[in-house]
C-alpha cells in the first residue's frame, strides 16, 4: 500500500538515534559525542502498530490534527477580539505529537502536561465547547472558568491538566505512575514537558526517583527548539536532551520526525510497552516545531527569522505531509479533506458562539472548589473556620 | 522634572548601580537577549555586555541558589524571577540559604543579593502565576521586603536594595510597569523602611502597599467629593523594614484605619499592621481596624471575576465607608 508513495522518503523515515526495543537499560557512561544513527532505513508505516491501522483510523489521526489547528486558530481571533484573557500558548506547528500519542493509550494510560495544552486536551476526547470556554473564562468552561487556558483538566479522560509552573508537571506525572503500580494496573503516565523544561531540578529529580523505583512513566519532551526566546543550545548543556536519561540508567530515544504523526506513534507505542510489560520508564525527545510566538503575546522578532519558520512549515507541517500520505494511498481525498476542514472549522465556530453566549462564574463561586469540605458540607469532618474575608 | 515609567524607571536604577559598582550583575530568564519577558531590562545586554547581563535556563532553585552563593563572595547579584509567583520554585534557596546564612555563620557572611519580579494579579494569568507573597516573604527574619507603587519609588528603592547587605525581595507589578510620574534625572534613594504619606487627610488612615495605593489614592477623591471625607494614604513602600511609626503616627491622628492590599488575608501584611496598632494605639482607635484584600481563594482566572476578586477603587471606597459608620 505504501509501495506507491512517491513522496519524499525522508519525510517518513524516521531517523531514530536509538531503537527503544533493542536498549535494555544502558549501562554505559554518556559520551559528549552526538550520538550516532543507528537505523536510518526504518519507516513508521511498516511499524506494526502503524501497519494495522484502517483507513478510518488513520482518517480520524488526520481529522484531530485538523481539529487542533482549526480550533487554535478560532482561539487567536478571539484573543485578538479580547475575548479571551491571559497568556494563549498555541500548539500550532506541533499536532502530530499529541494526537500520535493519545492514539496510542490504552484505558489506563494518563497524560499530564504542561501550559501548551490545547492539543492533548482535543486529543484526548475534550470537546471543543468546554475549551473555548475555558478559555473565556464561563462556568460552562472544563474547569468553570477558573483555570484558563493554560490550565485545562479532564480526569474522566485520563487528562491531567494543564500546568502553568515550568517543570512542576513533571513529579505529577511520575506520581500518577506511581500509584498505578500500586494499583496494580497496566497503565502508564506519559509526561509531557518542553525543551526549557529539561533544566528544572524536579525533573531530574522524578526522572531518578521513576528510574529508582521502575515507575511506567514515559517522559516526553517536545523539543520545539526553544523556551520564549532562548534556543535549545542556549539553555542545555550537553549532547542531547534524552540522554540525560542515561545517567538514571534509563532508556531513552530522540524521535527526529516528530511531525510524523505515525513515528511518533511507533515510538511512543514501544515506550508505552516498555512501561505496561516491565514497568521501566523511559524519556524521548520528540523533535517539533512551533510556528507561533511563544504566547500570543510574544511578538516574535528577536530571536529566529521567518525564513526558518517557513522552511519547516514547507517540508514538514505535520498536517501536510500526513495528508500527502493519505492522498497518495488513496485514504484521503480532496473532497474528504474539504469535508473534514469545513466540519472542523464549524466545531471551531461553534464553540465560540457557545462561549460567547455561556455565563460567567459568579462572584460566590470564586470561593467554590478551594475545599473539598466546603464543597460537601454534610460529609465535613474538620470545625473551623476556613476562609477569612 | 522628567516623567517616566515604572519599567524605565527600575531600568534606569539598575544601569545607575551597574555602572556604579562592578559587583552589580542582573541575572534571569529572557533578560539579555530577549530583553526582558517585560522589557524591564530592555537595551542593558547591548549597552552593558553578557558578563552584566546574564540569560538562564529555566532553574530558578539553580540560578536564584547561585546568585546566593555569589553574593556571599561579594557579588551583588539582582535576580530576576520573570513572575515573582516562581520563587516558590527557589523557597529553599530563599529562605534557608539567603535568609539564614548570616544568622548560621554567626555573622561571618552575608548575602546582598535582590530578587525582583512581578507579584501581582489582575492579567488573568491564574493561580500559579499570581502569587503575593509580601508576607510569606516578611515572615522570615533575614530578609526584607520592598513593594513599591510608583515609578519614582521604583528607582530610589531599587537602588537603595542593591545597595543593601542583606537579602531583599524586590516586588513589582506588571500592571504598573506602564505608570508614569515624574522622577528626577540621576541619583536618588529612597531608603527602605521608610513609609510615605501620598495624602494627608484627618478623618481615616487608609494604609497600604503596592497597587493598592494607586486605587485607594482614587477612592480618597470619591470619599472626598461624595462624603468630604479627609482620608489620609499612607504608602508602607517597605514591608520589612516597616516604618512603624508612621502607621502610628497616622492612625493616632485620624483613629481609623482600613488597610488594602492585594494578598489574601490570612497572616497578611494588613494583619500584622492591624495587630500593631492594636497594641500600640489602641486608645487612639474608634473603630476596628479593617482590612481589604482580595476575595480568600486562589486567583480565578475569568477575567471580569478576578477583578471582583482583587481590591478596586469602588471596594476600598466601600470599606472606608464601613470603617467610619
Ligand atoms: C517555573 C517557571 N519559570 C518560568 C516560567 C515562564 N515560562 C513559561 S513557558 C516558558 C518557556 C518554556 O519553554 P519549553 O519548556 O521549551 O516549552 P514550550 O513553551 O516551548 O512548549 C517560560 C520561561 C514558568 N511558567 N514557570
Ligand atoms: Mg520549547
């Protein structure tokens, strides 16, 4: 089926520095020296869980990409309307990630990440209603408003949050692994982090106790090159930012085509397997791209120049190069694309005429959901006060 | 006299101390090459260089922790935390180290360092980029405390913490960054605990710090034209230091007091105030000292509900009311 794809090989082979199977936990010292590509031929779409995807599923992998991008989109006119407060970080440039990883959970495996939420939250199931109106800070919001955009939760779809301080996502995560051990359960955590965050002591700090105590965590770090205004090499020292890993003695993989939503797929898959089978974490970095300022508020003149965004967008929008794929195999036509854009589009819409028209939190429920026994007075067991205005 | 901003004018105090004193560094996330998540620091890496100015990764523990190290070598780091709300990130730092590292040495080290940054809500930027902590700050004996209001504060106390020999958190706001007023060209200082009455007035103390000021400065015109209420407002500008006998010295003349500011009232600087007076000035008092601060929960993000939450110039106007019934 995928004999017939003329288009770019190298868009889909997927340069893996390290193959996650066949690396039990590395013993060896970490070297300064980059290290070297060891299977330049693999391709993501003979990868056996890519291999047995239908064309439905790999419509709808398609189709959320789309919802993201859409929604993200009607989220900056409402920002730039006023509509919406605050810092809006948008996930443009970087779809492929979440959905190949949400594509990818089993019912108990969890996601936590960080500010730049939008996309696992829509890729985990969150309906675009919720969002938009978290967004503009409605009680009909996922978390009635009082989070924003930044903060978005779901725990009935196994969604986290949502997490506005650099890093401190991170021993969340790890902790989520935690009790699913002790549970007993074959799930895993799948903790999402930027490449600034790498830097944070609580990262490395989790990354020891998950290495330490054989937690099913998966730490994914979405390289996107920079945090704000400082590039990677600006900020990291050292040859890669998975290789970290290596001094926890634990398994690790840099994904150089992370805007291939099938080898994320297959990487994170083979990561999640490591997690469910041994109960081994592991950390990948996942190479990516962001096309917007930081936050809407960034205006993004210092620090890179247009042309380098351009030139990723133009071999390597995760959007149009899996949409090429299924054009070529003949899974995708133009009319289904147009289809699938004009009803993303209309979500989009429609979740802003729905956060428009949803009230806003009152001024009692600013004091609702500080206390869970505030919030259930007849199963109140401590006396007190506890609020003092 | 000049007018400029608060942003230009902690600029300005910074370059003032960098070009005074080689030991002066400004350290912090975006603040050279990007020049400032806020553009405080805007022009300084081009003007001053990278050993001056100086860009990190995002480990506040790491580099607030660092800085305290180089001040007790005689470095007078000023850190930057891009939202003060991230000190959290550096508590130990903070206040094991920076705060206990004199007493535990017997007086052998200190530690000049300043960590600055915005500590204020009403941006909609949520809980966990709207922390306030002037109190927790003040708590812990070692450190001190500054949170100035306006733009010519700005500079005379920024110049007077870097000059300072012990830690001093430095708290600004993003909302006043862009606030103007006139500030003399050149050198100036305000000394830390030094209080200001920005309007004298006889028949309420209406005492604060930070923003706060700014909005009780309003409703002492409401007060004014609506009831020809006299209200007198007192700037702390320091929090520890405190300069006590202002607060006194106002509240025995007016003997009413209504403090406002922005933190949430449990153990607030407004409590430690209010318990003050009561033991220093309690036969000068009428009423009750009240406090005005924000609505007791972490911030909302919904933006026209965090203004209902914080202070406003119609709350404070309110509560003066409610203190002079
Ligand atoms: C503890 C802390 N420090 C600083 C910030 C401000 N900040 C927010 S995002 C960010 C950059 C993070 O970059 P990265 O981890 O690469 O993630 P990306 O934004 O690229 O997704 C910074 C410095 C913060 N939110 N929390
Ligand atoms: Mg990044």
């Amino acid at each position: 089926m995928f004999g017939s794809l003329t288009l770019n090989k190298g868009t889909f082979a997927s340069n893996y520095y390290f193959n996650l199977k066949a690396l039990p936990v590395t013993k060896k010292p970490s070297s300064s020296k980059k290290p070297e590509v060891t299977n330049l031929g693999y391709d993501a779409r003979q990868a056996p869980i890519n291999i047995k995807l239908g064309q439905d599923e790999k419509i709808a992998l398609y189709r959320d990409m789309v919802r993201i991008r859409r929604f993200e989109e009607r989220c900056l006119r409402s920002y730039q309307q006023s509509k919406i407060g605050g810092f809006l970080h948008l996930y443009i440039g970087q779809e492929s990630i979440a959905v190949g990883c949400a594509s990818v959970m089993g019912k108990d495996d969890h996601i936590i990440t960080a500010y730049r939420d939008h996309g696992h939250a829509l890729a985990v199931g969150m309906g675009m209603n919720e969002m938009m109106a978290e967004n503009y800070g409605k009680i009909t919001g996922c978390s009635k408003g009082k989070g924003g955009s930044m903060h978005y939760f779901d725990p009935s779809r196994n969604f986290w949050g949502g997490h506005g301080i650099v890093g401190g996502q991170i021993p969340l995560g790890t902790g989520i692994a935690y009790a699913l051990k002790y549970k007993g359960l074959k799930g895993a955590c799948m903790a999402f982090m930027g490449d600034g965050s790498v830097n944070q002591g609580a990262v490395h700090e989790s990354y020891n106790l998950a290495a330490l105590w054989s937690l099913p965590v998966v730490f994914i770090i979405e390289n996107n090159g920079y945090s704000m205004g400082t590039s990677q090499e600006r900020s990291s020292a050292g040859p890669s930012l998975a290789q970290r890993a290596e001094g926890y003695g634990m398994n690790w993989a840099i994904i150089e085509d992370g805007h291939d939503v099938l080898a994320v797929r297959d990487k994170v898959g083979q990561a999640l397997k490591l997690a469910h089978d041994k109960s081994l974490p592991s950390v990948l970095e996942i190479r990516t791209y962001r096309y917007r300022g930081h936050s809407v508020a960034d205006p993004d003149t210092t620090y890179r120049d247009k042309a380098e965004i351009e030139a990723y967008k133009s071999t390597k929008d995760p959007l149009n190069v899996f949409q090429l794929a299924l054009l070529a195999e003949q899974t995708l036509t133009d009319e289904i694309i147009q289809k699938i854009d004009e009803s993303a589009r209309a979500e989009a819409e429609t979740s802003a005429q729905f956060a428009d028209a949803s009230p806003y939190p009152s001024i009692e429920d600013i004091k609702k959901d500080v206390y869970w026994e505030i919030d259930n007075p007849a199963d109140r067991k401590s006396v007190g006060a506890l609020f003092f205005d | 006299m000049p007018v400029i901003t608060y942003r230009e004018a902690l600029r300005a105090a910074m370059s003032e101390e960098i070009e005074r004193d080689p030991n002066v560094v400004l350290m912090g996330e975006e603040v050279a090459q990007f020049n400032g998540a806020y553009k405080i620091s805007e022009g300084m890496l081009a003007k001053y260089g990278p050993k001056r100015i100086v860009d990190t990764p995002i480990s506040e523990a790491g580099f607030i922790g660092m800085g305290v190290g180089a001040a007790m070598l005689g470095l007078r780091p000023v850190m930057e935390l891009m939202f003060f709300s991230f000190y959290s990130v550096a508590f130990d730092q903070i206040f094991n180290n920076a705060a206990n590292i004199r007493y535990m040495s017997g007086g052998l080290i200190n530690c000049p360092i300043v960590i600055r940054g915005p500590a204020n809500g009403g941006t909609n930027v949520g809980a966990t980029h709207s922390h306030t902590p002037e109190s927790i700050a003040a708590y812990h004996p070692g450190i001190k405390v500054v949170v100035p209001s306006n733009a010519y504060d700005a500079k005379g106390l920024m110049k007077s913490a870097i000059r300072d020999n012990d830690p001093v958190m430095f708290l600004e706001n993003t909302i006043l960054y862009g606030e103007a007023c006139e500030v003399p060209d050149g050198e100036y200082l305000v000394p830390l605990g030094k209080a200001s009455v920005m309007r004298a007035g006889t028949d309420i103390s209406i005492i604060g710090h930070g923003r706060s000021i700014q909005l009780a400065l309003k409703a002492a015109d409401l007060l004014k034209e609506k009831h020809n209420i006299n209200a007198e407002v007192v700037d702390l500008r320091s929090i520890r230091p405190l300069d006590v006998e202002t607060i006194l010295n106002s509240v025995k003349k007016t003997s009413r007091c209504l403090y406002v500011e922005e933190s949430k009232p449990f153990c607030s600087v407004g409590a430690m105030v209010a318990c003050l007076i009561s033991d220093q000035a309690f036969d000068y008092l009428d009423a009750p000292v009240k406090r005005l601060t924000s609505i007791d929960a972490p911030a909302i993000y919904s933006p026209p509900l965090e203004k209902l939450q914080l202070p406003s110039v119609e709350r404070i106007y309110q509560a003066a009311l409610d203190t002079l019934k």
